[in-house]
DNA sequence: GCAAAAATGATTGACGTACCTCAAGCATTA
DNA sequence: TAATGCTTGAGGTACGTCAATCATTTTTGC
C-alpha cells in the first residue's frame, strides 16, 4: 500500500508534474478541460496531498497574535497561561504565537495594540474583544491588508472578523437557565444576574440564554436587571450584597462571567437560599461547590480553544478546509459530585 | 525571525550535523559528554525538530486499526460513522485506517479479528473490548509482537495496553447520580440501573460512580440490582417494564448505556413519575428530552474519541509526548434546554 | 606508547511538494 | 503568414530530517 504522489496523479492523467502543480495550488495557466481531467485522475487515485511536504516545500512559516484581556480573572489568566503553553506544540508545525495582554473593557487598547506592530503584522489575529464599532473598523483594517481576523471568546458581529472561536453563550446560557428552573424549589422569586458589562457579546448572549428558558418555561420566576461588575470582584460583591439586602425574593443567581469571587462572597454572607450556577473553575468556585454556595459551574475549556484558534487561524492561512465537529468548542458543566 | 535547525545546533555544539542527529534519534555511538552539549546547544537555541520534515524523510506510514463494537446501537453506529470520516484527515498525515466490527460482548470475536490479520498488524489497534482473560492475553500478544495497543470506550484494566482513551467513566456516573439527587424531590424511594453487561467495564464504572453519589449524599435513596439488557432494546423494555409494574416506588432510573430506546418505551408506559437519565444523544433520547420522559442525557463525543485515539496511536508509534489536556474526552450534559 | 575500539566528521541521496525558469506547442487574431 | 498569448512540458532547486557510508580522530585497554 504505496503512498499517491502527485507524480502518479500526472502519470494517470497524462499530463506533466508541472500542470498537476498548477492545478493543485491553483496557479493560472491550465485549461478548465486539462483542470477537469487532472482532478479526476486525483479522484480515480485517491489522491491526497502530503500536508507535512507541502509546508516543508514551502518553506512557510506563520505568526499569530493573541489579544487578550488583562487582570486577574481566573479566566482570562488560565487562558493567558494556554496561549504560552501552547507555543511548543505550535512550533513543530511552524507556527510562531505571540500575545498582548490589553486592559479590560477597553477597546481603544486593542486598537493601539494592534497599531504597535506597525507593518508586522504577520498572518492572522485572534482577538478577544468588546463589542465597538472601533474594532469593526480595526478589523476590517487588517482583513484589508490581507490579515485573517478571528474574534475570540467574545464576538463581534457584523465585523469582517472571518470566524468567531468560542461558545456557544446562548447554548450556555440556556444550560444556565435549564439548571436553576430544576434547583430551585420556591413556587416563586426573582433570579439575579451579574455580569461583567454589556459591551461584552458573551455575556450579553449568555444573559440571552438565560431569558429564554425563563420565560418560555419559568413564568414564576422573574429575571432582574443585570448587575455589571466591570470584571472586578470586590464591585460585584458591594453590588450584590445591596441588592440581596433590599431584596429577599431572589431565589436564585446566575454569574455570567467576571467577579466570581466578590459573587461567592455576597452569595455566602445573604441569609437567602439561593441556587447559584457561575462560570470558571477556580479556586474559589471549586470550594463554594464543595460548601454548597454554588450548585453548578458552567467552563469552557481554554486549552481548547487555543488549540482551536490556532488550527483555524492556520486553515485559514492555508485555506484549508475546517474541521466542523473538531472546533466545536463544549460547555462543561461542573458540580460537586463530578469535580475533576 | 528564522527557524533554528539541526544544522545550527551542530555549529552552536560545535559537533558536525551527523553527531546531533545521532543525538536526535538516540542512536549509539555519541559520548555522553557529547550528548551533554548537544542538547544544550539545543536548549539555548530553543531548537524544536520539524516533525513534518521528519516523517517525510524517514518515509513512514503508520496504519491503525479499529475494532469496534458492530450493532446499531446509536452511540456505535456514530462511532463507526466517525472512524470513517477520519480516514481523509489520518491521510494528510500518512496515517491508514483500518476498521473492523464484531458482535458485541463476544471477546473471541475481537481475539479472531485480530487473528483475521495474520501478519499484518500494522502499527496499532484500538479496540472496543469487554474486560476478559482471553482480551488480556490477546493484548499482550500484541504487543509482544510490537504492535501499540489502547483500549477504547471501554477500558481492560491490568492488560498491557498502553493507554485507555475515552471518558472518566465513574465521573459519568457521578455526574448522573449529581443529577438524580436534585431532580428527584420524592423523599424516598428506588434508583433503577439499566446496563448493557457486567463485562463492559464502563458500564460498571458508570454504576460505581452512580452509586458512590447514592451512598454519600441520599441516605434516602436505595439503587436497585441493574438490569443488564445486552445491548438489545426489546430486551431492555421487557426487563425494566417488569420491574417498574412490580415496583412502584422507582422513582429514578440511569441508563448506564445500550438499548436506550427501550428504556424510553418502558418509562413511558410506566405510571411512576420517574426522573431518568440515560446516555446517546440519538433522535429516540432528543425527543424524550423535548416531551419530558427523559431529564438529561450525558454524552461523549466520539468525533473526538477517534481523532483522540489517532493522535494517541500515532504519538506511541513516533514515542513523542502526549498533550494530556488534549486527549481528556469530556462529557457533555445535554437537557431540553441546551439541545443542540 | 601502541593497537583496537569507539566516537565523530563529512558527505550524500532520499522523502513529496512548491515554485521557478525556459522552451516548445498550439490556437487565435490581425 | 506572422505575431501574439495562452497552455503545457521538462527540469531543476529548496525545504529539514533521516539514514547510511566511509574517512578520520579520539579514547581506551594493555
């Protein structure tokens, strides 16, 4: 069982190594006739070309630039940590990774971090960002100079971003929504949410996500105006205390992202039953599962969807085709009986 | 920015290119006191081998082989839908795939695949095994004979295969067990298991963890003897439809696996209020999720349980390091409201 | 200090594709 | 009929590593 070479394809299709080349990196000067049989010849032969010679030939290296959120969120640091870490395993496919950590909730950040590079650009972003029409613009940017723009984490729509790698928030969302409706038992109350800010898609989405299981299903149960803790723990919990204080409906909280800490510690000094599902698997949320304070853990895996940018980032250097299923990046859900 | 090449390294050691690929390859006759400052040189000039150049010259391809459970059952038929699809990625890659489907719960059946290859093993087998002494035996002849073997889906504990790759069965099982204890508000009553067979080990495992949940955390839950439906769905409906007529207090059921549309059929007939969780996201458990009759349904991934084995199969065969975080297979936790 | 053995150097040809050049073939148009 | 432009063939080099050979140097044992 002897390996296809395009030499073979050129042989079956009888037409020279040259033209099989053209055809394969779509080079100009073939007829649609000669094109037609040269691919059939690969079909009949099963013909698949060697990646890993291809990128040897080509001698091709490639650089992308993470930009990412700064500060402490447990989160946003793992993530932080995945991206170094994922530096080796690029490297043995010539991939170069590098990264900028910018202040949160700032978009004007991301701009200017992308302007430091001045004209080394490289081959393609991936961006954690806000929702802003400054970074529509930044992106299409780059897309103008022939730059591959992916939002990560966090999506911008209507961008020229080429693809968005992340969850899915209102999937998540509503895994929110389908786990509170079961633990709480009160025949009626109010759901709080605390979030980091409303620039930011996912959370956003994820509130989404939440409405919808609550109103279709939940009529007994009322979700309040949002919490915006602008990712800052000691805000969240100054916030939420207050609120849990003036009032004693709430029955259950939904954390959407950012401030898990300050959540857990106004959630711990409440003298209400409150279910709580939150986000990240920290310190801090693994101990208030095993105390009780917290029912469930919604986490996206940020070692994932490293791997998956960059992957896609490169398909898209390539323009090869994506892997769907493999990209699909899961919510996992966490609670104290299957603490990893 | 260029790449850092054998070729440098053997200047930086001050050695010719020959001693640093003797080094590489850790062929004899090379000094340790040379070996010493090969791999220095190759720490400080962070010198990473370019395994597509590798592969290319040492000319190798790698064939694997599947044996996998035949049936139809819904998880199975994905999975050697999946072993298919992954034929054209493994070939970019210069890796072969190979299947075979044999009778579930029969091990003569996989040791007579195994035997069907005479001297053609190829590279490695995963292989979908009950737990038996002729697996175990039949395992070390593998790799007696230098063939890599890993278990699959279902692990062979204290055989020789090297790696087990699949979900943290007992994890499932807890997580199903978490689940039950919130979704069931009767203060008492019975916890029905329905299983394929005892000589599945992730069946067995699922239960273990089930009931490690059960025994802890609801003193007021008792987990009754598991029905073992091989695998078969009438088979199952029959059993469990028996049990639930002649036990009323079954208030909660797992589906540990296999023949989940006869637990479907059975709990709909049956006049219990039952919260059920079961396994396989196929149209029969989606659209029990929808009507109620089933409450969430855990599920693995086996798109990326088989691109997981071939990374694994592969990383065995080239003895390069595994990235643990990438071959953890996750369970996902599907309810109504996160349906895909 | 010598011979034998071990270690190292120098060199070369794969491996399969990419990409380039040059020349030749061919059809179309003026 | 010649000029033009498009298509194709032929052949070469490069990519980084592997693997092998043969020559040369260094080390080891006595």
């Amino acid at each position: 069982m002897t390996r296809v070479t395009a030499q073979d394809v050129a042989e079956e299709a009888g037409v020279s190594l040259a033209t099989v080349d053209r055809v394969l990196n779509k080079r100009k000067g073939v007829r649609d006739k000669t094109i037609e049989r040269v691919t059939q010849a690969m079909d009949r032969l099963n013909f698949v070309r060697d990646q890993a010679a291809a990128n040897l030939a080509r001698g091709r290296t490639y650089t992308f630039t993470f930009i990412v959120t700064a500060g402490e969120t447990a989160f946003f640091s793992d993530l932080r940590g995945e991206i170094e870490a994922a530096r080796d395993f690029a490297a043995k496919e010539r991939v170069a990774l590098r990264m900028v950590a910018v202040p949160p909730l700032d978009p004007q950040a991301i701009v200017d971090a992308i302007d430091s590079f001045g004209d080394d650009l490289g081959d393609g972003f991936a961006i954690v960002s806000v929702e802003s029409q400054a970074m529509r613009e930044a992106i299409k940017a780059l897309r103008d100079k022939g730059v591959h723009v992916i939002t990560f984490i966090s999506d911008v729509p209507n961008s020229e971003r080429q693809r968005f790698v992340g969850i899915d928030n209102v999937a998540a969302g509503r895994v929110a929504g389908g786990l509170l409706k079961r633990f709480i038992s009160a025949p009626k109350g109010d759901v709080a949410v605390v979030a980091g800010s409303g620039t930011l898609r996912d959370h956003v989405e994820r509130r989404m996500g939440l409405e919808q299981v609550m109103r279709a299903e939940c009529p007994h149960l009322t979700v309040l105006p949002w919490i915006e803790g602008e990712e800052s723990g000691p805000l969240v919990e100054q916030k939420l205390s207050k609120l849990l204080a003036e009032n004693p409906n709430v029955v259950g909280l939904y954390s959407v992202g950012g401030g898990t800490k300050g959540v857990i510690g106004a959630i711990e000094a409440a003298p209400q039953e409150i279910s709580v599902v939150t986000t990240e698997l920290s310190d801090h949320t693994r101990a208030a599962l095993i105390a009780g304070t917290v029912d469930a853990v919604l986490v996206q895996d940020p070692s994932h969807e490293v791997r998956s940018a960059v992957r896609v980032l490169k398909a898209l250097a390539d323009e090869t085709i994506i892997n769907e299923k493999q990209e699909r990046i899961r919510i996992e859900i966490f609670m104290r009986d299957n603490l990893p």
